[in-house]
C-alpha cells in the first residue's frame, strides 16, 4: 500500500491507530481469565478483572450514542475497579454530558495517537543498554520482575500480562536491561499489517539513560520482523518528545475520563 499526502491518507492512519488499539485490549482480554469485552453499539467496554484502572474502561472509535455510552458506564460502575475511557476527539462532544453525570472525570490532557511510518532503520544501542524479547518462563519472570520492582504485587503483575498473552504469535514482549539488570519493558502487538507499541516504561532509577527509547525500537523492529507497514502508539506526556524525536507524529486525540478513587465516591 502505498500512501501519498492526503485527507484519504490522514484518514487511513487514524482508522489504524484505533484498529490496533481496538484489537491490543481485546487480544489482552481474550487472554486473561478473568477478562470479558462488551460492545455497546458503537462503544467497547471491557475489564480484565484487575485492580488497575488502564485494565478496565471503555473506547469509543466511532459514532456512537449516548444511550449506549450509558449502558457501558453503567456496567463497568458494577464491577468494583476504576476504569478508564477514551473517546476519538471528534466525537466526544456530545458524549461528554453522558460521561460526567456518570461522575467520571476529564483528564486534562488529551492522549494523541501516533503514527511511525514509513518504518526507519532500527538505531544502534546506548551504552550499557541492551534489549531481549521474552522467549521463556524464566524470561517472563524476568519480565514481571520488572512491574514488581516499581510496585505492583507480585499475584497482579503475573496477571496482567499472562503467559498466554505473552505466547501469542502476534505479541512480543521485551525487557531492557542497563549494564545487566532488568529496568524496562515494551509490547508489541499486531493487528493485521499495523503493529502497536504498549506497556514501555523504564523504572525510576534507571530513566535518561535511554532505556525507554530502546525498549521501543525493539517493539518497533517486531513489527519490521512480522512485515507490518507503520507503527502506531499512544503517548503519555513524558514519552511524547521521545517518541516525536523517533520520527512518530501524531494523528488521531482521544479524550479520556477516568472514574474517581473508590475512596472518593459518597
């Protein structure tokens, strides 16, 4: 396929940006025990039956009803985890009434969606940095212990990205290592010829030491393994000026509420 500078072209990104977002979080569900996916007309509600809120929510990529936003809402209210939703930046207007009266609460920041293509020439390494995909048990281990080490409870971070997710033929986890010790983390996912970039996060000691970046590379050159056309990823307010330097650019926003702590509700 080839792409020239375009509305159509513009168009065609931001439809895959929300196909591989759509198709990471129910490949993640799909592999979690506890993990169900609802649709409600044109809204995917979904839970993994984790404590975490970036586990839980809904996505809503198209037009879609209020009638049927509330219905998500009203079923992710009743199970027992914060959640988080997103919302494709044009359509949130009419949406956002629904989303509040249900006590959600507006992120400040929208979340862009970016895009890498075409797919660069995968850069060399820092020094004392290296990255290796998850091809083991003792891997994976290896893998947790790195969610482990920033605080999450050993029981949930084996959860949260389970050997059968880890296994799947269109996921590849990798860890990043500074001067041998497991620091970092990235996922790669594909959805058809499109590869998402998710989970790259470096703990806190071992930041600035572009550890981070080479995680993602990495995650970027499984999809050059797999044959995928772009890349795409959606950025926090940390990584963005990373990811931009690697050549990203942003193509779709979403807007994201987030239901308050469970300690805060009446």
């Amino acid at each position: 396929m080839e792409h020239h500078a375009g509305v159509t072209d513009e168009l065609d990104f931001v439809l895959a940006a929300d196909r591989n977002l759509l198709g990471s979080y129910g490949r993640l569900v799909a592999h979690n025990a506890t993990g169900t996916v609802r649709t409600f007309g044109g809204v995917m509600a979904f839970t993994t039956g984790l404590p975490l809120i970036l586990f839980n929510g809904c996505l809503v990529v198209e037009r879609a009803g209020a009638e049927d936003l509330d219905r998500a809402l009203e079923w992710l209210g009743g199970l027992g985890f914060r959640y988080r939703i997103a919302i494709r930046e044009a359509f949130a207007g009419d949406l956002r009434a629904t989303v509040i009266g249900r006590g959600l609460v507006e992120v400040a920041r929208l979340d862009p969606a970016m895009i890498l293509h075409p797919i660069p020439p995968i850069p060399p390494l820092p020094n004392g940095v290296s990255v290796r995909p998850v091809v083991s048990d003792a891997d994976l281990d290896e893998y947790h212990g790195v969610f482990i080490a920033a605080g999450l409870p050993p029981e949930v971070a084996e959860r949260m990205l389970p050997t059968a997710f880890a296994t799947d033929p269109d996921v590849r986890l990798f860890t990043a290592y500074l001067d041998g010790r497991a620091v970092g983390t990235s996922v790669a996912v594909r959805t058809g010829d499109i590869a998402g970039v998710y989970a790259v996060g470096t703990l806190p000691e071992a930041r600035r030491r572009g550890v981070g970046t080479a995680a993602t590379w990495a995650a970027v050159g499984a999809a050059t393994d797999w044959g995928c056309e772009m890349v795409v990823l959606q950025a926090t307010a940390s990584g963005f000026p990373v990811y931009e330097a690697m050549g990203f650019r942003t193509v779709v926003r979403y807007v994201a509420f987030e239901s308050p702590r469970l300690t805060d509700k009446p």
